[in-house]
C-alpha cells in the first residue's frame, strides 16, 4: 500500500497541475473577491471564512478527473483489480495521494490568504483546524467521482456536478467552525460534524468507489 501511495505521489509530481495548479486557482479567488464585493475590511472579514472553504473546495476539483485517468490508460486500473490487494485499500491511497497533493498544500497556504481577507485573528487556528479535518472528505468523495467517471470521454463536468452535491455538507460545517471561531462562539457541534462527515467518509466511500470501479471495468 505504501509503494502505492509512493507511485501516485511520484506520477503527480511528475505530470504537473497538481498543488501548483490548485495553489493559483485558490489564490485567484480569493484575490478576485475583493474587487467583486468590495475592499471594505469589515464586508470581508465577514465572508472570509466561506470564501476561504469555498475557494479550497473548488480547487481540490481541479485534479479530480486525474486519479484513475492515467491507471485506466495504461491499464494499470485492470491490474489492481486483480491485484491481491484490497481494491478498496488502492482507493483510499489514491485519495490519500490526492490530499498530500492537492489538500495539504491548500491548508498550508489558507492562513497566508486569509491575510488578503482580512481574517479575524482568532479565525486562523480554526481555519488550519477545519481544513485539516475537511479537505480528507473532499479527497475521498472526489475519488468516488473519479470512479463513477473513470473511463468516460470528457468526463470532467460529469465529475464535478456529481462530486459538488456531496461536498455540500462538508463546505458548511467547516465555513461555520471557522465563522464561530472568529467569533469567540461555541465550536463543539461543527468540529463534531465535521470530525463526523469525515471519518463516515473515510470509512464507507472506498467501498464505493472499489464497487464503481469494478462496474466501469467490467462494462468496457
């Protein structure tokens, strides 16, 4: 399993477009924010923290329709389904490569933009603290669209309309842990919720997508 995640994390750097590409989407929104609502300090301290998830969940998109494109390509896909390992294990390294690319550089970089949002100063733990939590969801529910979706031509707006709805959720208890953060407010229900939607994620959609893979396989 861990050779796997090693071949994943090296075949992403190698490829390109991975935190590189989601690091200039992420910083694009929130540097276009401004001249949309305004540059007001209090209007934005107040939209900052659903800016920030929102701008986070939209870039962990970006790499998405690339998690099984190029296993299904040179047909790695068919040897791990054969493969004695657990299908389901492959799924959840492949979801894990995808947030050491794509997720955690998101969450490293998240205080620095706050900055540009005039982020109360409070907010910054719990936006590290909710992206941390988060952004695994997205990576496994982003696999789960990558395997409804492996093999389909174009499937990329495909992916992104079925994948959308299920991080929902996800988008807000994080932008509230951060929000009532900001405020001094009570921060157990959404760091709960959270910490809830992630480990059901971790733990049931791998299934899911091992059983989506093997469908689309099996039919092509």
């Amino acid at each position: 399993m861990i050779a796997l995640l090693l071949r994943d994390l090296r075949l992403a750097v190698r490829a390109g477009g991975g935190f590189g590409l989601g690091l200039a989407f992420f910083l694009i929104v929130v540097t276009l924010v401004p001249f949309g609502v305004g540059p007001e300090g209090g209007v934005l301290s107040r939209i900052a923290s659903g800016v920030l998830w929102l701008g986070a969940l939209l870039a962990c998109l970006l790499s998405l329709d690339r998690i099984f494109a190029l296993d299904y390509e040179d047909g790695t896909l068919d040897l791990l389904v054969t493969a004695p390992i657990p299908l389901e294990g492959a799924v959840s390294m492949k979801a894990a490569a995808h947030w050491i690319t794509t997720g955690l550089p998101l969450v490293l970089a998240a205080p620095v933009f706050g900055v540009l949002l005039h982020l109360p100063a409070p907010a910054y733990l719990w936006l590290v603290v909710s992206l941390l939590l988060g952004t695994p969801a997205l990576s496994v529910l982003g696999t789960f669209g990558a395997a409804l979706t492996v093999g389909l031509k174009r499937g990329g707006l495909l992916l992104s309309l079925l994948v959308l709805p299920l991080y929902v959720p996800t988008l807000i208890f994080g932008a509230e842990l951060v929000r009532r953060g900001a405020a001094g407010m009570e921060v157990r229900v959404p760091l709960l919720m959270l910490a809830g939607i992630t480990a059901a994620t971790i733990a049931l959609v791998p299934f899911a997508s091992a059983a989506a893979i093997r469908v689309n396989l099996r039919q092509a």
